[in-house]
C-alpha cells in the first residue's frame, strides 16, 4: 500500500515561555515557579502533535534569528521532522502565564514579523517542492495559523495551488476564503471564525449551521466548528452531527485547537471518514489540555480518550 504522508505548513511558528506562578497579580513583582521553553505557534504544534499520534508528518515553517534556531533545536530533539526555511526575521516571541492559585491561563502573543516578498516565495517553492518529490503517496496537508502583516491574503491559496492533496484547513477570515476554491476536505474554524469569516451572526445552532452551509456551498466538504467546552458540531455531505467533548482536568489548554487538526489530519491519512477523524483530533485535544507542555501527546491517553467519545448525527429540522 502507498503510504500517505501528512505535511503540516504554516508561516507564524513562535519560541513559546511557559512561566508557572503560584499567583499572578498584576501590577506587582511575579516570581515563577518554572520557566520552559518550546518550540510552538499553530504550525509547529500541529507538526508536534502529528508526531507524537505516530504519523508520517513533516512540518514545513520559517524560522529566523537565535529564537528560530532554538525552536528549530528542541523540535528536532523530539525526533519530529521539518523542513526550515532561514529568513532575516527574527521568529517571534509568545509567552503562556499559568496562574496556578486561580487555575487561569494567559497568553502574550507577540505577532509575526514580516516576511520579505521573496521569502514568501521561496517558502511557496519549498511547499510545491516537497509535494512534487511526494507525487507518487497519498498527501494529507493540514494549513493552520494567521499570516505576517502585510501577507496577501491569497498566500496559502497560491501555495496550495496545482498539489494534488486532501486539505485540513485551520485558517480564518480572507485566507480561508481564498482556500475554499480549492474544495478543501476539512475547514475546522471557531465558532467565533465561522461568523467573522461568513459575516453571518450566529445566534443558535440553526444560525451556526447555516454558517457551516455557507462555507460548504463556497467549496468545503465538510466543515468542523469548536466552541470552547461546548460540543463539537460537524457538517458535511453525509449530514450533521455533534460530537460532545469529554471532561478531563486542565493543565494548560494552549495548543487545544492544533492538537484538533492535527488528529483530524492523521485520522484522515489513516482513512478514517471525517466524523471518526474528528473524534480523534477531540481526543487528542483533550490530551493536550491536561499536560503543561502543548502538544507532546501521550498516544495511550489519546486512544483512552477517543474511547470515550461518541459522534451523534443531528437530525434535519
């Protein structure tokens, strides 16, 4: 059997802090407990989490400066493979507070630099690259994250453009509306995505899944919309569906989301059909948010978990 290799692309990975505190107040001195430091950003953490669900992944990102080589370094330590692209911007900084007294999390995003318009394109070539020398396996591409300032919103459209290959798209607003052309399989926005991306209010479920038909008469196939804790809701030809999470104790839930298109990504290269697959990217998700580190999965705990879960079809009406 052909083997099926899952490529996960994206342009804004991030050095990641995670800083532990006994308590978090602010406008004072905080000191930590613990500090770490990992490779992250929503591509890296889709190619971790592939890696660590046991799929024959490669991550394909920037990297730039001291910050991008030690992403580059400790990614590479968990035996994950990646293809860099070196560029004159130095990778971003984003830093996780975990407020262990009140059990909150705080994010401090740093965005992205910019990428020069050549850089852009050499990041293009490598992606089309790649998938030609891949032409002859079952491709799988999962596209996830946002873009530097002053990126086309085009980008991931034309990087798509001419690869043969079954789409995970976890992109939002213009650049996913560029993509749906492309008749992804997966698009796996927010509840809040879904609305900013369509321009539809969502006020109910029967609001949300015309939201989701909007998108699938623009060309996805099947569209999967997380909202936090609640459900997860997924269309598609086959009908609609729901799939409740299960409760698990949060550590961290940084990195939730990507662990989701990452399972959906794997369970779709292990011919999973989409409702199974997001089940196992749930399951992955859940995983993820009971450990301090974002995407280093525990594959034992995940098939555990996706015991659990089950997908309920929504009747018509």
């Amino acid at each position: 059997m052909t083997s099926v290799k899952v490529l996960a692309i994206g342009v804004t990975p991030a050095w990641q802090q995670t800083i532990e505190l006994p308590h978090l107040t602010l406008g004072e001195v905080n000191r930590a407990a613990n500090v770490t430091w990992t490779a992250s950003g929503k591509v890296v953490n889709v190619g971790l989490a592939l890696h660590s669900l046991g799929a024959n992944a490669m991550t394909i990102c920037p990297i730039g400066g001291h910050t991008g080589e030690e992403l580059a370094a400790e990614f590479e330590a968990t035996g994950a493979s990646a293809k860099w692209l070196r560029v004159a911007a130095r990778t971003r900084v984003c830093t996780t507070l975990l407020d262990a007294d009140r059990q909150q999390t705080t994010e401090l995003v740093e965005n992205a630099l910019p990428l020069t318009p050549d850089e852009l394109l050499q990041y293009q070539r490598l992606v089309k690259g790649v998938a030609s020398e891949l032409a002859t396996q079952r491709l799988v591409v999962a596209v996830s994250g946002s873009l530097p300032q002053g990126t086309s919103p085009s980008f991931f459209a034309e990087t798509l453009q001419g690869i043969s290959a079954e789409l995970v798209l976890d992109i939002r607003g213009p650049e996913l509306l560029a993509c749906l052309p492309l008749k992804p399989l997966v698009v796996k926005p927010n509840k809040s995505e879904l609305a900013a991306s369509t321009g539809m209010a969502i006020n109910s479920m029967t609001d949300l899944r015309q939201a989701m038909t909007r998108l699938r008469e623009l060309g996805a196939q099947w569209v999967v919309v997380s909202d936090g804790p609640h459900p997860m809701v997924v269309q598609g030809p086959d009908g609609d569906f729901i799939v409740p999470p299960v409760k698990v104790n949060v550590v961290n839930p940084i990195g939730c989301g990507d662990c989701l298109a990452a399972g959906i990504a794997h369970g779709i290269a292990a011919g999973l059909d989409v409702p199974a697959a997001v089940c196992l990217g749930m399951a992955a998700a859940s995983a993820n948010a009971t450990s301090l580190l974002s995407a280093r999965l525990n594959p034992q705990h995940v098939a555990t978990l996706r015991q659990q879960l089950e997908v309920h079809r929504v009747e018509k009406g």
